[in-house]
C-alpha cells in the first residue's frame, strides 16, 4: 500500500535548510548562479548524497547530474528532477524543493529494502534559471536534444564567460553523453511560484499543463507636441493608444477566460516629460494560456486592436515577438497519477496549469511527464522571501513518493 | 488712418536673422540660455538697437530691460514686450519675435515722426524659459512684483550659479528698482508654438487668455507578481490602472471639450520586466483650461476616477501637486483692440486662448494686457525647426504696431 509508505519529513527538511546554507545571502535567501563556485558546492552536496544512498551517478556533457537508484529490471528510469541553480535573489524551494524531494523517495525507498520494477532516477539539470547564460532550461534543453551541446556550451553568460569554461572551470564537463537518453517518465516537483494554492487554502496543484507563452513588444510612434498648445483633435499621443492596448489587454483576458492571463509589464515613454506629449512608446504584452488554440485568438486580437487603436490616433505600430511558446500539455496518465495521490492521501488539491516554465515541460518532449505544486504563500518567487510550510512541502513530498512508485512498479 | 501705417518688413527680417547668430546652433536654431554669455551678447546687441532709436534705457536690478519712446504726455508707457533667453534647443522666433517686432513699432513710429500721446516702451524680461533657473517668467514676475527679488537673486541654475551671480557677470544686474513699476498696458506678439493657426490657414490668433495648469503627479503602489503565474482576479497590476488613468484623461477632455486639454506626458513602471505585472508607476496628468471652474471640475473628475480605480484594482494612489496656475483672461479691451486691427488689415483670424507661458500672463495683475498670435509651422516650439513664414510675422507685428497705437493715442 503505497498510501502507508511516507517519508521522514524532517530529514527532507534538514537537507533543504543544508543545501539552502550554501550561497545563502547575509539578509536571508540564496544565490547559487548557474556554474558559479556556489553552485560547485551545491552540486558537489547533492551528488555526495546520491553517492551516500549508492546511487550510480552520471554527469553529463552540459553538466546535467543523474543518480540512479537500481529496479528489478534493466529498463529505462522513472525520473525525478529539477534544479539547483537560483536565481541572484532566490529562496531555499525553487528547484531545490524537487531534487531534494527526489533524493528522498529514493532514501524511503532504500531505507524500506524496497525495489521497483523499473530504475528510478533523481536528475538536477543545468542552468535552469537563465539568469546567467540564456535560455534558461538549458540542461533539460540539451538532454532531450532540443538544442545542440555545442551551441549551449558556446553561449556567453552575462559576465562573459561561456558554459563550456564555466562547466572546466567547476569541474561538471562531465563524459557522459547527450544524445542517446533514454526516460520512461519525469516527474517534477516544485512550488508554485503563484499565489492560487495559497489563496484557495489547497496542499496540491495537479498541473495538468504549461502555459504556453507569447511576448510581443509594441512600438507605438506618434508625434511629440506641447501639452498646452495641442488642441486634442491634433494629438497623435503614442501613450494614449499605450494606455488603450494596457485596458484592453486586461479586457481580454477576462473575455477568453480560463487560463488566459494578460500582463503589460514593460512600458517606456519618450521623452517622458510632463507638458509633452509622448512620441514614442514601447510596450510588451505578455500573454499564456495552456490552450494553444486560444493563445493564438488572443495574440491576433491583440495584434488587431493595436492596429485599430494606433490608425483611430494617426500614429504607427510595429511589433516584435520577443518569444513564444506553445502551451505543452502533461500526458494524462500522470496527470491522473498525481490526482490520485492527492486524493488518496486526503490532500485537498486542484488541477491548474503552470504559469512558469520548468524542465518538465521540456522532458515532456521525449517521455510522459506530469509536475505536482505545492503552495507558495502569498506567491512568492524569485524573492529572498519564498515561502512553503514545512508539512505542505513534506505532504508534496509524499504525493511525488506515492506517484513514482505506481510508475515504477506497473506492469 | 492706422491701417495704412505699415512698418519695414524686410528690417524685421533682418534684425531677427541677426540676433538670431548670437549663439546660434551648428545643426541650425540658438542657444542663449538665460544669463549666458551668449545672453549677454543678445542683449548687448538689443541695448545697441534701443539706443539707436534714442530710446532711454533702464536696467533694473534683475536685468529686465525696457526702452521707452516718449509720448506727447508724461504718462506711464504702452508696453511691448517678451524675452530673448532661449531654451537649449531653440529658435529664431520665440521671444525675440516680440522685442524685435516692439522695436519696429518705434522705429515705425520714429521714421513717421510720430509721437503718441502716451510713451511706448519695448521691455525683455529676463529669464522667461527657466531652463537654467526656476521658475520660468522670472523677470517679469519680479517686475510686477509677484516674486520677490532677493529670492529671485538667490535662485540657483541647473549650473550651481545664483541668478544674482550671473547678473554681475554679464553686467545686467542694473540699477532701477523693481517695486514700483507703473505701465499703461502691455502687448506680446509671439509665434503660436501650437498648430491651430498653421492647421486653420489663419493670420492672426486673437489671444484671449492664458490657459490655467494643473500638474498632478499619481503614485500607484500595487504588488509585483509573475505574470505567468497570478491569475488574473489576484492581481494588483499599478500598470492597468495607469492604463484606465490614461484612457479617461482623454475621454474627460473630449467630454468637457472647450478649451480643455489633458495629456499624460510622463509615466514610469516599476520594476519595468516583461513577465513582472508592475507594482509601482508613476505618471503625471497635465490638466489646462482657460475657464477656472472647468479647469477645477476637470481637476476633481480626474482625482475621483484615479481613486476608483485604485480601489477596484486593490491598490493605493496618492498624488501630489508638481504645478498649479489659475487661468489669466485677458482684458478685453485689450483683446478687442488687437481682434479690430486684424480686421482691419483683412487678416484672417480666430480667437484662442495660449497653451504655453508667457510674461504676458504675468503682466495681467499689473495692467490690462493681450496678446497676438502668428502660426508655427507644423506646431514646432522649442526646437531648431520652429519655423514661421516673414509674411506671417511681418502681418503679426503689422497688428501690434496698429493695436499700440490705437492703445497709446487714446483720450
């Protein structure tokens, strides 16, 4: 009975404060930067405990860290996985949360003498966070094989240096290669990251899918005039149409409903000062949606009420699509498992969608893949102040445990 | 018979195009910064103008400068006037279109061997722009007594120079007082630096007031969030209701209509990233009407709805004054003389109200006073591309010339 089997939760928690002490800032949280000699101490930690629980441990050519926890037949592996990379500002959950959460399924596993069926793996992928080499999820990227090793290991961080040396320069070139792998299922484990768990008092979010993720910039140019002297029918203001784009995004979002969010996040004016009126402005609205169908209505509504809105004042509009991404659906199967979890458990729980992205959605590539949330308070992240209580963090634990053991024990 | 005094255009040209070079710009226009060496070269050279038309000379203590052509009677003069500073990034035109049209009108008068029965005075006043020192129309303030003159000395520029050092650098810290200045009335003649008149075909804007301003700066502090991850009925987004702000600024001045004008110049977000729904922004409404109750009703209007809509959104708005000056109507005897002279003249006109500042506004608690408006091509002002047709100011200073008569030689 899966439903007995639990793990000890203050060991999990002891080891989230322990990794969580390396790279830990003077006024709280953590900075474990991507290939940093922070993130060498954290990686050097965590594979110390994947050696601890003999797990047969595999780096990979992008640094990509695998340990391996043996099943009763020589199959590819249900993994486990996440990061440990942060962010400059982070907090002790986000990523850390998963692997460390893997590591002791595994220990509840060994300590119970219990062998699946198949392999299960715990796996910390490189560079998730981007913050200092682009695009985050680099690692996940490179091992399903949706961007070449050597382009990632030629890309320059932010200081300059490239993965490739950062990954010598730490010792995580490892000789493990990127392109054969081979993954029954993923699963990963993460905090929210928002505040809807929080806010609806729920322990689990069964993430059915990740938004996909549309970015485009606006650049609106009209003609600067004084303020005073322009009467308003000779006005060609490119922040009234940047104010009308902002209120009809928001229109649109509650239109579409669902998952659709809509966000105008980045707006500068020029000149910006106040008895002229702007000639210039650029602005980006940000759209998701899990539906990759409705993510598309809403960029060409948006696309076309620019338009209109930007030809009603006489001014020009181009746009820029700074990203996009289309919406990744979790297979079904693990969806349900975590569904079940949670319900067996008596954890009150909802499915929802992941607004962030995740190296998930990237293994949902090359094998089933589902992610279990637990709550963030008041949604916190990226934040030195990211926030789970220790049971809603040990009750996610738990939900992961029971899950990959249905995996990896299924006929 | 007025309407067949006419003055030397081609002069009017020219002394424009000469005092234009003083300071003059290698990409075109003129820089002459209020009490700059090149302020001071401008005025030497209009002092010269002043003196070879035998006029007496006053420079008072914060370097105003009037000459006076005697009338038939000792009375207190007509006075023509405007400034001759320039923003960074001036024209030929604004300001010195006024004082050098005024001193035609005398040479005008002088070349006819006319005398009136009152004095005629030309007058510049320093520092009209306030672009090195605040506030702007100093020195005609300081003449009629609204500010006071040991504050105005001690005002330091953008530069960390007082006022009063500047003076004495330049030599214009003058000797006549500045507390008792006795004037019969007082005409500017300056280009529009709006497009109503270039818009309308017209010769003349007939200026009936100066609109009153009103500068509110908003602050809305609403919480940061991740885009992806806030659904939107938990968002307190500061840019949304920046947005509504935005858009009802408009809405309010078309639906007042009139004179009203309502612009939103300057806006700032916070912290300014694509996938971060903005927690502060601060933007700024530029209200004018030349009508004190609509401007006011105009002023509450906005404030209500500013705070509506904060408290729909869940977020808090303060505000703060940045500026506020009542509407100055012009007397309307003075408006009629200059609207009469226009007709007279066959020149089409209209009367408008004036968007932007002038020492004539400040003029008006002293003496009755008007002013004359000549188009701007395309609306420009305060750039090196301010342009105005020589017919168009030589008709305009035609009208000063006829309205200063009529005005001087009264019973």
């Amino acid at each position: 009975m899966t439903s007995e089997l639990r793990m000890n939760g203050e060991r999990l928690m002891a080891s989230l404060y322990e990794l969580g002490a390396i790279g830990a800032l003077p006024q709280g949280g953590v900075c474990r930067l991507a290939l940093s000699d922070e993130d060498r101490q954290g990686r050097d930690w965590a594979v110390a405990r994947m050696q601890a629980l003999g797990l047969s441990v595999t780096v990979d050519a992008i640094g990509n860290t695998v340990g391996v926890y043996p099943g009763l037949t020589d199959t590819p592996p249900v993994m486990m996985g996440s990061h440990i990379d942060t962010v400059a500002t982070g907090g002790l959950y986000d990523g850390n949360y998963g692997v460390l959460s893997g590591l002791e399924v595994i220990a509840t596993l060994k300590d119970a003498g219990m062998r699946l069926r198949r392999p299960v793996a715990v796996a910390f992928f490189t560079n998730e966070e981007g913050s200092r080499f682009q695009p985050d999820m680099m690692g996940s990227l490179v091992y399903q094989g949706g961007l070449a090793l050597e382009t990632a290991l030629a890309t320059r961080g932010i200081d300059g240096v490239t993965v490739g040396d950062a990954l010598r320069q730490i010792g995580y070139a490892g000789p493990a290669s990127v392109g054969d792998n081979r993954v029954d299922s993923y699963f990963e484990l993460h905090i929210e990251q928002g505040p809807v768990l929080d806010e609806e008092g729920l322990a689990i979010g069964v993430v059915d899918g990740v938004q996909g993720i549309s970015w485009t910039e606006f650049h609106l140019q009209g003609v600067s005039n004084h303020a005073g002297t322009t009467p308003m029918r000779l006005r060609h203001d490119a922040g009234y149409v940047a104010a009308r784009i902002g209120v009809f995004a928001r229109q649109l979002a509650q239109e579409l409903g669902g998952d659709q969010v809509a966000t105008v996040g980045h707006l500068v004016f020029t000149p910006n000062l106040v008895n002229v009126i702007p000639d210039t402005v650029t602005l980006t609205v940000d759209l998701r949606n899990t539906d990759a169908e409705a993510l598309r209505l809403a960029e060409q509504r948006l696309w076309a009420f620019a338009e209109q809105a930007a030809h009603e004042e006489g001014i020009s509009v181009s746009r820029n699509m700074l990203a996009r991404f289309e919406p990744t659906p979790f297979a079904p199967e693990m969806v349900e498992l975590v569904a079940a979890q949670a319900r067996l458990r008596g954890l009150p729980s909802r499915r929802m969608p992941s607004g962030a992205g995740h190296d998930a959605q990237i293994m949902a590539a090359m094998c089933p893949a589902g992610m279990i949330f637990v709550p963030s308070v008041a949604g916190l992240s990226h934040n030195i102040n990211e926030f789970t209580a220790p049971q809603d963090l040990i009750a996610g634990a738990n939900v992961l445990l029971g899950a990959v053991v249905q995996r990896a024990d299924r006929a």
